[in-house]
C-alpha cells in the first residue's frame, strides 16, 4: 500500500542533532496523527491535527515538535532528543466522520 | 475503569481451531469501532471494522454489544499466518487503541 507514505524508514541521531520526519497522504484524508512505538509497548498517541478531535498532547516532550502544512503532509521535527526517545514512529490519516486510520510504514528511530 | 481493555494473552492456538477475544470499552457513548492486525516491527493494519449488526470477512466475524460495552473478533480456521496482535479501537471524541492481544497460530 502507498496510500501513506513516511521517510526515512529509519534514522539514527545523536543526542545533539536535529532532523525531521515526513509524513504524506495521498488518500484524501483531512485528519493527520503521530504516534510513537517503543519495544514492545502499546501506541502512544502524540499529536492529532483534526477539526474533529480533542487533541491531548501535554505529556509529549517540546523536544518534539508538530507541522502541518496542508491536509496530505506532517511532520515532526526533533532536536536535542534523548536515547529513550529511540522508537518507531508512525504517522495515521482518516477521513473524518468515523472512518478508521490508515497508517504509514514508520520511521524507525534510534537516537545514540 | 480503563476506556480500553484488552487481554494481552498470549494465546496459543493450534492451526486450524477458532479463536475469540473480546475488547470492552467505557465510554457508552463510543461511536465508531475497529479491530486493527500488527504484525512485529510493522504498522498496525485496518482488519475490519465492527458494524452495530455484526460482520464477517471470510474467515473473520467481529460483533458489538453495546449493552455490555464490548466488542468481540472470531476468527475461525486459523493459519499460521494469523498470528499477529490484535489491536481493538474504539472512537468517541477521540481515538484510543487498546494494547493488543498477542495471537500466536501453533503448527
């Protein structure tokens, strides 16, 4: 499926870089999400940009930050992270009204 | 009570037999409901969605019992290539994703 697309599919920071990841749908959806994975953990749900939802994001640290330029791209930018921030990344799209999201690949990130 | 509960198993099912799980909600006024399949290190991926009449995809039925708060998935026949987790996802005003449910199909 390329309905949405993430790059890179993985990176490898040091605590001191900054980087960003990218996130497309080509799908036509008008709801975009990040979650973050780690090992063997459920989804934890990062930052929603939908008219349509309550938006939590208070625990997310502001060494992560959110951009959303239109409906069929997002971003996440990082800087300054910490070596348990390493995870997988996956960014969702949905169409609104009670559809279900459609996930991207993921970006697999290590941050040594 | 926590707004979406799943048993983590693991379930260790022999190829072939059924297998059910059930996933339970809080929120009564959860509108829209989905069972998503996760292979490891890949994205969660859209099984099917729960209909309030109940529905099947071939080998897969899911149900929702709204008086009881819970949404169930039946697969029957299992194959190996069955074995994944099983995410339950239930949408009132936000989307929350149970943790799963390990399934793992025994040759």
């Amino acid at each position: 499926e390329t309905g949405v697309t993430q790059t890179p599919r993985h990176l490898v920071m040091g605590m001191t870089n900054k980087k960003s990841l990218k996130c497309e749908q080509h799908l036509g959806h008008n709801a975009m999400y990040w979650y973050k994975q780690s090992a063997k953990k459920p989804l934890e749900l990062m930052f929603v940009y939908s008219l349509e939802e309550r938006v939590e994001n208070n625990s997310v640290p502001s060494r992560f930050s959110p951009e959303c330029p239109n409906s069929s791209h997002l971003f996440l930018h990082l800087h300054t992270l910490q070596p348990e921030d390493s995870a997988l990344y996956l960014c969702a799209s949905r169409i609104g009204g009670g559809g279900p999201q459609f996930f991207g690949p993921g970006t697999r990130l290590t941050v040594l | 009570r926590k707004e979406v509960e799943q048993d983590p198993g693991p379930f260790n099912v022999p190829e072939g037999a059924t297998v059910a799980f059930n996933c339970t909600y809080s929120n009564s006024a959860s509108q829209s409901f989905f069972w998503y399949r996760q292979d490891c290190r890949k994205e969660p991926k859209l099984l099917m969605s729960v209909y309030s009449s109940g529905n099947e995809d071939g080998r897969f039925t899911a149900q929702l019992n709204r008086a009881s708060q819970y949404i169930s998935l039946l697969i029957r026949d299992s194959k190996l290539s069955d074995s994944a987790t099983y995410l339950c996802v239930v949408r009132d005003d936000k989307i929350i994703f149970g943790k799963g449910t390990r399934l793992h199909i025994l040759p």
